[in-house]
C-alpha cells in the first residue's frame, strides 16, 4: 500500500555569503607589475527550492510541492477539506498523487481520512462505505498508520468513490458499521481539477 509524506512548509532558505570586496593594486619602483589572470567568475548559484503552491476553493484546499531530484522535478499534488466527526474531533479528508506515480485513468490519488479516535476499527481491509441518500460505493480502508485510515486503492473502486464526491453535496463515511462523519464536497470538483492541470492527468472521468 502506498505511503506519500505529509506535506508542509519548505525550510528556510539559505542565505548566501557577500562576496568581499576587490584587493588593492600594489605598485613597484624597481621592476613592472606582472600581469595577473582575472579571478575566475563564482559558478551561479542555484535557484532556491521554490515554495509550495497553495489554493483554496470552497471547503477544500490544493497543495502542489515541488522536488528537484537533478533528474526531474518530482510534483506532489494534493487536496484536502477539514471535518468534524460526532463527537466533535477535528478530522482531514486528503487526495494525494504524484507526477511519479500511475495517473489517471491508469491509477488515482490516494485516498486517506486521519482521524484521533480510538474507537474506529484498525487493521487491513476493515469495510468501508462511502456515500448519500443518492447512492453508496463499497470499499476497504486500512490502518497501519495511526490514526490514519488509507483506501485500498483498486482502481475501479476509487473512480466510483472520486464520481460520488463530485456529485454529492456531502459524503457520509461508515467503517465497519461505525459512522465517521458527513464531510462536505464544497469546492471538490475545482479543487480535482487543479490536481490535474498541476500533475499533469486529465479528470473528465471523475470531473467533466
């Protein structure tokens, strides 16, 4: 099952050391001053790693972070909305793929839900529903992070699950027949799409 890090601010740049100032000529009165070669040019520096990207619509926010690797740039694109279960405990619903990783229609973000509650089952392939009075899609959520349920990813199963949250107003979250929480879709469908103009995969399958 795949992992991807958290993503957060970049560290604080380096500052770059002033360069000093020029030596003064020296002067001779018994034989001419040698010719000296200029001093080579400093070689550039390189460009500051740049900061992440951040945009906000409705109820959800993207994040794209970029790696340079000296091979490539290595892009993380993410999405994510802030929630509340029942209980009132803060949760986050976040998408998160990489320009490294299969995309669309070849694979989809993963898909977890972190959560503090210590009553929400763990452990691989607990039962998951997903979905409104308008229609429910099956899956399996794993926890082997903690306080961290990830969706196993089958393909077929994320697409159906990215189409419901396109198309509902909210998603109510059951695992194990345990309800999680109802979690707005405001602004989900931009919020896609931006992942996929940034990453580089097309959504007309989940977003047209």
């Amino acid at each position: 099952m795949m992992r991807f890090p958290c993503l957060g601010a970049l560290a604080a740049l380096l500052a770059a050391s002033p360069l000093t100032g020029a030596a003064q000529a020296q002067t001779t009165t018994t034989a001419p001053k040698a010719e000296t070669a200029p001093a080579a040019s400093p070689a550039p520096a390189s460009p500051p790693p740049a900061s992440p990207k951040t945009e906000t619509f409705g109820r959800w926010s993207t994040i794209i972070d970029e790696v340079n690797t000296g091979e490539d740039v290595r892009r993380t694109c993410a999405a994510s909305t802030a929630f509340l279960d029942q209980n009132g405990t803060g949760g986050t619903l976040t998408l998160a793929i990489s320009n490294g990783d299969a995309l669309p229609p070849d694979g989809y973000p993963s898909i977890v839900i972190a959560l503090r509650n210590k009553d929400l089952p763990a452990g691989e392939s607990i039962p998951a529903v997903f979905g409104d009075d308008k229609g429910k899609v099956k899956a399996t959520v794993s926890a082997d992070i903690g306080d961290q349920w990830m969706l196993d990813n089958k393909k077929d199963v994320a697409l159906a699950l990215l189409r419901a949250m396109r198309r509902a107003a909210a998603i109510d979250v059951v695992f194990a027949n345990k309800p999680v929480a109802s979690i707005s879709m405001d602004g989900f469908t931009k919020a896609y799409r931006s992942l996929g103009a940034s990453c580089g995969f097309p959504t007309t399958d989940v977003a047209p």
